[in-house]
C-alpha cells in the first residue's frame, strides 16, 4: 500500500495544489514500482480507490492493466493522472 507523509493532505486542506510530486512505493502483481504523483493525484487515487472498495495497490494495478493495452502505452503516472481525469469528465457529464 502507498505510505502517506504530511504533504498528502496538502490540496485537501486549502494548501496549493501545485504541489511537487511525492514518490510512493507500490506494489502491482508482486513487483515494487516507485510512482511520483502530485498530492492532489495521490488523494484522488485514495478516493476512487475507497469508492471501488478497493486497495489502492488493486486499483492502481487495474489501471496499469488498462495501459499497457494503449497500442502507444505511457508511463504509469501518466496513466494514472489520464486515467482520473477521465473519471472526473465522465462524473460531471450529463446523463444520456
């Protein structure tokens, strides 16, 4: 699971979030990978994952299954951020 460290909750508590990215220690089908994402990507991971009732290992393992079928795959952070972006526009857009 990604250990959390006191600039995690920096976007959530009113602080800037154009925060520098903080590197996580993840684990994806029993392999140790280092992700850096920007706090604010970190708590919008925590949240989808929670949302699924997922680990955020599992959900981040979804999204690398997801990637890697991109005939032009990008890295893993990137997928991340394009992965929750997407979520986010699928939220907010109206039904139908």
């Amino acid at each position: 699971m990604a250990k959390g460290d006191a600039s995690d909750g920096a976007a959530a508590s009113g602080a800037s979030p154009f925060a520098p990215p903080v590197k996580r220690s993840v684990t994806i089908a029993g392999h140790q990978t280092a992700i850096s994402l920007e706090p604010i990507f970190w708590q919008a991971l925590r949240d989808a994952a929670a949302e699924a009732e997922l680990p955020i290992n599992a959900l981040i393992a979804r999204i690398d299954v997801t990637r890697m079928a991109a005939d032009d795959p990008p890295n893993l952070a990137s997928a991340i951020r394009c992965w929750l972006f997407a979520r986010v526009r699928t939220q907010d857009s109206p039904p139908g």
